[in-house]
C-alpha cells in the first residue's frame, strides 16, 4: 500500500514536468532578421539619425562605431550606449539579432539574412 501511496504522489509532478518539457519548444521565438530588427525598432533613431545615431546605410558613420570592432559594438548596443538604451530598448532582442541589426545598417545590401 505504501508503495501505491508514494507513485500515486509523484505521478501528478512527472505529468506536469513532461507537458513542460513538451511545450517548450513551441514557445521557442524564430529568429529575427537584422532587416526586420532595424524595420520594427532601430528604424525610429538610425533612419534620421535622432540624437548622433548613424543611419542606416551611412558607412563612413559606422566605420567610426565600427572601429573598436564588430564584438565591443554589439556589446555597446546590448548594454545601451549614450542615447540609446540597452539593445535599441527592445528587451526581448537576442544578442545575434542586435548584431545582425548592426551589421544590416551598415550595409543593408550585403547583410546576413
């Protein structure tokens, strides 16, 4: 009986920890493109350049952002820099879409999709 006793408690938790474990996956977010990223958010500073914000697509601007290299740039936006809060104030942003973002307004013809 004790044995029934102690399955009986614990099997409510393992059908709780399954149905988890099964819809996590569905949850997961699909991956934003630096296009869609600057389309949605970046787009309301960098496409006029609002408070010293380099636009998108002036390169010689973001050479100068650039210069101190690609990972020290992506860390400056996901932390905020000046201006800008952190990641263009979008929380949700995951580190690749910021730096696929950036890599988008410094040459939308050629970034990664």
């Amino acid at each position: 009986m004790k044995a029934i006793l102690t399955r009986n408690i614990w099997a409510p938790a393992a059908v709780l920890l399954a149905s988890a474990l099964c819809a996590a996956p569905a949850a997961a977010q699909t991956e934003r493109t630096g296009k869609e990223v600057v389309d949605a958010q970046c787009s309301k500073c960098h496409l006029e350049g609002k408070g010293g914000a380099p636009k998108i697509g002036d390169r010689d601007a973001w050479v100068q952002r650039l210069k101190k290299g690609l990972d020290a740039t992506v860390r400056e936006a996901i932390r905020g820099h000046g201006g800008m809060p952190a990641r263009g104030d979008k929380a949700d942003l995951t580190d690749r879409e910021v730096r696929n973002a950036i890599l988008y307004m410094y040459y939308p013809g050629n970034a990664p999709k």
